[in-house]
C-alpha cells in the first residue's frame, strides 16, 4: 500500500477481461465518444445507483468545513478551528506492564526493546472502546499495523556488519501494537502506560493456523510438520474488524520477504517471489525466508490474522478460509440472515476483488460463539460485466474449472492458490484494489482503483475511448450494490463515484471528473457513522518525481459528501508521507489518522547508510529521524468531526 512494491509490475498474466475493457464496453453502447472526450463520458455515469437512504445513519452525513489548500509543507495540516496532535510514534512505548523504553533517535534502540516499542510505518487502525461492548469515546484501545522497516532509519548503520540481532530487530518493527488510549478532562488524549492491555504482535509472533487449509501438504515444514502454527505476521496493510470486537490484520506484500536459492514454483512466480527478494535480507538469519530450502513458508503467509485485543493473552489465527493473496483490508458487513461478509482487495495491478460469505450467522449475545465463525464459509471473486451488472464467482473446490483436473487437489489447494483459482473461474481484472468501505445505511460498497501505471503499455491490456486513461497514473474509486442491498447477495450493479485526476491538468485525460478538490491514487476509505465517506491518498515518490502531480502537493485526506458527489480536502500531511489509516471515537469527535514513512524518497531503501530524506516530521529538524505517528484530529469546539 505504502511504497513501490504494491506499484511494481504485474504478477497476473491471465486472458480475463479487464476492468478498463468492460468499463468501455458499457459506456461505448450509449454511444459515447472517442479520445480526450472519454472523462467528460465517465463524469455522466449516475453519481447512485438508487436513492441514498440516510435511516439507521447516527446523524447526517454533511461537510461542515472549508476545504483547505494543497500543501508542500512539512506538516499536519487541517481546517481552520481543528487541532492535530501527534499521539503515538515509531519507537514510542507501547506501555507493556514489563516495560517502556524509551526510544533513542540514534537508532541505538535494541530488538528486544523494539518489541515493547511502536513499529515502524503505521498503517490501519481501528478504536475499541473500553470496557468491551461500551460506546465510550474517552477511555479505549487503538490497534494499529505497522506495515514494512527502512533499514537506514531503523539502524544507526543501515546494512553494515548485517547480523541476527539487526533481523530480529527489524522484525521485532512489524506487526501490529494494541496501546489503550483516554482523553483528559481538557479532552487531550494519552497513551495510557502501563497497560494491562498494551501488546506488541510482531513477525516472531507465534500464530494459529486455522479454517480449511490448516494441516494441509502445502501449510506442512520442517519446523512445523502439522502444518498448524507458524511464527509472525508482517507487512500488515490495512485492516478490518469484526462486530464482536476482534481485529483483523491483513498481510499484503509478504512476498518481498522472501528469497529463493533454488528452483521458483509457479506459485512463487504467480506471487512475485524472486530469487533475491527485496533488500530485507531476513534470509541470512531466518533460514525460513530462503523458499528454496523451504518452499511451502511462503504458503503461510499471505493471510487475514484475527486476534483479540481485549484479550492480551489470546494467540493470533491466521484464517485460511479468507484466501491467500496481497490482502489490504478486509472489511465486514452483515448479511441480511446475520451471516458475516468480509470485503477484500488485492493490492496489485491486473488483481481481483473478493468477499467472504461465513457459513453462519454471527452471535449477537455471546461473543465466544463466534470464535470460529471466520473458518467456515465460501469465498468469492468479482466479475464486472459490460452492461453495469456483475457478480460473485465462488472459489469452491470441485465447481467450474476448481477441480483436480484442472491442477486443484482441495479446497486447500484452492484457497492457498486464490490468484490462480481467480484466475480459472475468470474473474475481472481490476486496477490495484485497495481500501474498501461500506456505507453505514444503504450497503453501497466502494472500493479505491488506487493507480495502474501499466495499463497500455507494451504487451499489457489497452485502455480506448470510454475508460480510465493509459498510464493511469491517479485512479478512481468504484462501486456496487449487491441485489436487494444484502451484502450476502451474488449479483450486483456497478458505477464509478469517481475518476480520480488534477482539473487544472494540461493533458485532458489526466483531469478526471471530480466534482470538488483535486486528488490522485486514492487509497484509504472509511465510512463515519453519519454517511461522510473519508478518502485518503498514496501518491508515490517515483510518480511524483514523473511531474503527474505537481500541482496536488503532498499526500493527502479528504471528505465525500456521496449524496450530492462533493468532494472537500480536509487534511494535508508532511513531506514524503502517505497519509492512511482513520477511524473515529464512537461520539465522532475525535478521529486517529495515521502518517506513514514521513520523509521517504524513492532512494532511501536503496541507500540505508544514507537515506535522502526530505522530511524531519514529527520532531523537527533538531530531533533527528522522521516517523511515522499516529494523530489525534479534534474540533476546538468539541464537536463531530467533518461537520
């Protein structure tokens, strides 16, 4: 989600139509034109696909501020009578009852300090409030990913003299913390430390692994011959939860962890494992991140990991039943019959959306009856056809192309290879799904098409005259209603809400339709509970570098009024930042964002002794090293957020 990886080259070489395709077959039948045309096509696409209902809505779902200026500062940005505060940092203490170290900005901190520490690269975040089953909005948990390291920043010396204690502090920076948060009378919120409920998940994290492919041949090691628990979870994304107060952190480019000194599988090769990985160098010090030595680790990762954070004691489950592919979120809703669905996309280009349908109706009343709900149920693949309908394929070993002949030996097999099997059943291709969010009262469910810089170039599927542009470099948001508006539903009707783009572009197929603030590669999504849909953007060093978005300054935050299609920027974040990750307290007056690798440049992996910064957020230019944070955003009048 965060930086280059998820914007590399494609891993999906199937024939399946792609989205741009089916978008311009619709649009072509009404008869639209050609060229530059096309956007000004799009921009008369339905802003609904039916009346916006605001009943079930805690209140109404309107912008109240200002939209603000693009932004090139090093700074936190926000409307005028708004406060952002820094909450929660890189290296800050996680306020474990066995300790809280302070972070050194030299980078002298140990690995196993680290691990009572803030990871790095904050990402997905979500607020529990305390006690469990409470709607307090003073006194609660936020658990939070911590998505990837920059080794130039982790380490006072990058690379240099790599060894076994540089690794486990590198991973020791993964996975998610779980920090219990309250605010002062004054309304100033603290981490509150100690914590009986302060926790560090990190890649050295032991796991369940549970759902049909546990136990399998492909989940079986050395190190694990049952094929039933597996160390760590890492590159978590972005996030879900459920409604009986579990989290859900979900493990996106896992694959750049891993190196191969043997022979790549075609499933390797279907999930960008490479013979020399990323740069982690985990290898040389976790023999279990060699593939070639042991080739079936890479199955275990790749998943939707459930965990409690009520419950620091309770052991994360990686649930297999959700599938195995670049998980950036999963995001829940409940069925008509009370069955629960978990929408999710795969962050890379040319992939799929799908969403899980469990088995059986979630537990209103005991919240140990739903303990194994994500473990049983069908898992489906999007397919968007041309005439704006679309539907649900499932991923059921034994149907369609899903058989043993057809290469599938289970159910197992199919859910460990889910590309693969999406692309058998001949799922639609999408332009890296991200984010999704579904709103609060009509069951819409919008999904961020976040960029595909590839789309029209050699030997890759062409854009024409209807549909997002080649080299679609800012994206655009989609989405559907299932049939009769349950989320449990196998048809549903598509639109686009919007195409993502600079109005005061030159080129005229990089404008977009945008009614409101300017933005591109929208990444981030989430509803509030008054229907405000907020979209947050990741705009990428290397795309910015190519001039694209010049005029759109820094990464960014904005609010979408969806019944009327306006669009206002609400915050602006530092220099080199993505901005991502927000939930809000369930009054709606105080919201968490996250900022993620402030100061990053497209060289600074590539030259950890020296990273090129261009950011000195949060501490300033006397404190040293940029880092990601968390951010309390409030009204100074004490109001809802974004009204």
């Amino acid at each position: 989600m965060s930086h280059s990886y998820s914007d590399g080259r494609s891993l999906n070489s199937s024939p399946n139509a792609t989205f741009e395709q089916i978008l311009e077959a619709r649009l072509s039948r009404r008869g639209l034109l050609k060229g530059a045309a096309a956007l000004a096509a799009v921009s008369a696409l339905p802003l609904s696909l039916g009346a916006c209902a605001t009943t079930g809505l805690r209140r109404e779902g309107r912008l109240g501020f200002s939209g603000i200026t693009v932004s090139t500062a090093d700074a936190v940005r926000v409307p005028a009578g708004y406060s952002a505060k820094v909450l929660y940092a890189w290296g800050d203490p996680v306020g474990h009852p066995s300790g809280s170290p302070a972070f050194r900005q030299d980078a002298g901190n140990s690995a196993a300090e680290q691990a009572l520490q803030a990871g790095m690269h904050h990402d997905g975040i979500h607020y529990f409030p305390l006690p469990y089953g409470s709607e307090n909005s003073v006194n609660g948990l936020l658990v939070m990913n911590h998505e990837y390291t920059d080794d130039g920043l982790l380490h006072s010396d990058g690379f240099a003299d790599w060894s076994a204690e540089k690794v486990r502090k590198a991973q020791n920076a993964h996975g998610c913390s779980v920090i219990e948060v309250r605010a002062a009378a004054d309304g100033q919120w603290e981490v509150v430390r100690p914590s009986r409920y302060a926790r560090r998940i990190t890649a050295a994290t032991p796991m369940r692994i549970a759902g049909p492919a546990a136990g399998s041949a492909g989940m079986k090691t050395a190190a694990d011959p049952a094929g039933t628990e597996v160390l760590g979870t890492f590159n978590n994304c972005a996030h879900g939860y459920t409604p009986w107060g579990s989290y859900l952190t979900c493990e996106e480019n896992w694959n750049t962890y891993f190196t191969n000194s043997g022979t790549l599988t075609a499933d390797h090769r279907r999930n960008g494992v490479s013979a020399k990985g990323r740069g982690y160098r985990w290898n040389e010090f976790d023999e279990r991140f060699d593939a070639g030595k042991h080739p079936n680790e890479t199955n275990r990762h790749g998943w939707v990991v459930e965990f409690d954070p009520y419950d620091p004691q309770s052991q994360p489950v990686k649930r297999t039943a959700l599938g195995r592919f670049s998980h950036e979120g999963a995001w829940p809703a409940t069925a008509n019959d009370g069955r629960l669905v978990i929408y999710m996309g795969d962050d890379r280009v040319f992939e799929y959306i799908y969403k899980f349908v469990s088995r059986d109706a979630w537990n209103r009343k005991d919240r140990n009856a739903n303990r194994n709900i994500l473990d049983h149920g069908t898992l489906y693949v999007a397919k968007f056809s041309d005439d704006g309908s679309g539907e649900w394929l499932p991923l059921v070993h034994g149907r369609g192309a899903l058989t043993a002949a057809n290469g599938f030996a289970d159910q197992a097999d199919v859910l460990i290879r889910t590309r693969a099997a999406g692309d058998a059943v001949g799922a639609t291709k999408m332009d890296r799904p991200e984010w999704i969010a579904v709103h609060p009262a009509t069951n819409e469910v919008y999904c961020t098409l976040t960029n595909n810089s590839q789309r029209g170039a050699k030997d890759r599927p062409a854009t024409d005259r209807a549909n997002p542009r080649a080299s679609n470099v800012f994206g655009q948001i989609i989405r559907w209603r299932e049939a009769g508006n349950d989320p449990a539903g196998m048809k549903f009707e598509w639109d686009l809400f919007a195409v993502a783009g600079d109005a005061q572009h030159p080129d005229a197929e990089r404008r977009g339709n945008i009614k409101g603030d300017s933005f591109g590669s929208p990444d981030g999504l989430w509803f509030d509970d008054g229907g405000l849909l907020w979209i947050q953007t990741d705009v990428s060093t290397s795309t910015l570098n190519k001039g694209h978005y010049e005029r759109l300054g820094n990464n960014m935050m904005l609010a979408a009024d969806i019944k009327t299609g306006e669009i206002r920027r609400f915050l602006t974040g530092p220099n080199g930042a993505e901005v991502t990750g927000v939930v809000t307290t369930p009054d709606g007056k105080t919201m968490f964002i996250n900022i993620q690798h402030p100061g990053e440049t497209s060289s600074e992996r590539n030259d950890p002794k020296n990273p090129k910064l261009v950011s000195s957020w949060p501490d300033g230019p006397a404190g040293g090293r940029p880092r990601s944070a968390t951010v309390v955003i409030r009204k100074n009048d004490g109001g809802i957020i974004g009204t």
